[in-house]
C-alpha cells in the first residue's frame, strides 16, 4: 500500500480528523476509535512503513522512547492498574491497517479482554535447531 492510500497517513496529514494525545517529529498518538477499553491509544511512526521490519531506526528509537510514558499518563487518566502493548507485522498476525502501529490498551482487572495465548513446549534441541536457523544470515 502506498502512503497516499494509507489512513494513517492521512491522519497525520491532516485530512482524517483524530483525538491527538501526544505527537513529536516523528511519532504520533491518537485515540483508537474503536476501543478494546477507555484510553485504548493508536501510536504510531509519522513516516510510513508497514512493518516493524521495514521502519527506521530512529523511527523506531522514537516509538519506544514515547511507549512507557504514554501508557503511564493514559493509566492515569482512565484509573487503569495496568496495561498491554500490542503489534502486529502482516494480515496474518492481525494487522488491519498495513503502517507500523502500536496500541496501548489499559486494564483493569476483570476487564473481560483475554491475553492468553496457547504455548506449546519445546525440546532443547528444537530451540538449539531453530536459534541455529534465525543465526544463519543469507
């Protein structure tokens, strides 16, 4: 997808109105219009990428300096005890909008969002095998 067609790079243009709560050069945040609870926060870089693969460094570096600070003063504002940070790279993950994006979603407890996932066990060999593969550069 190119820029031009990207929602969320109309938005930070401008020409798709949002509920900013924190913008700099190169970062973003904006309340998600469809929440998973109150304060649910979209951050995202000004500059499109559409995966976490593809971003620029200092993209990235400017992303993460903001995270911990955004998802404190959003649990204050909302009197949450907690919250997640999500990300997905590509459809199958569950990327929507294909532009790196970062949701903070404040909880409380029983909030009734789930964030379990199904874990399997591996053997030390499977994990020795797969760390050879991710090591091996082509």
């Amino acid at each position: 997808m190119s820029a031009a067609d990207c929602v969320f790079c109309k938005i930070v243009a401008g020409d798709i109105p949002c509920h900013r709560v924190f913008e700099s050069e190169r970062v973003l945040a904006f309340l998600d219009i469809h929440p998973l609870s109150e304060g649910h926060t979209v951050v995202i870089p000004k500059d499109h990428a559409e995966r976490l693969d593809t971003l620029a460094p200092a993209d990235a570096a400017a992303i993460a300096a903001e995270l911990g600070d955004l998802g404190k003063r959003i649990c204050a504002a909302v009197a949450a005890d907690g919250y997640n940070v999500l990300q997905n790279n590509g459809a199958v993950s569950g990327q929507v909008v294909p532009h790196v994006h970062f949701h903070i979603i404040p909880r409380r407890a029983n909030d009734g969002l789930g964030y379990r996932w199904n874990a399997r066990t591996a053997s030390n060999e499977q994990l020795g095998a797969l760390t050879a593969r991710i090591n091996t550069r082509g």
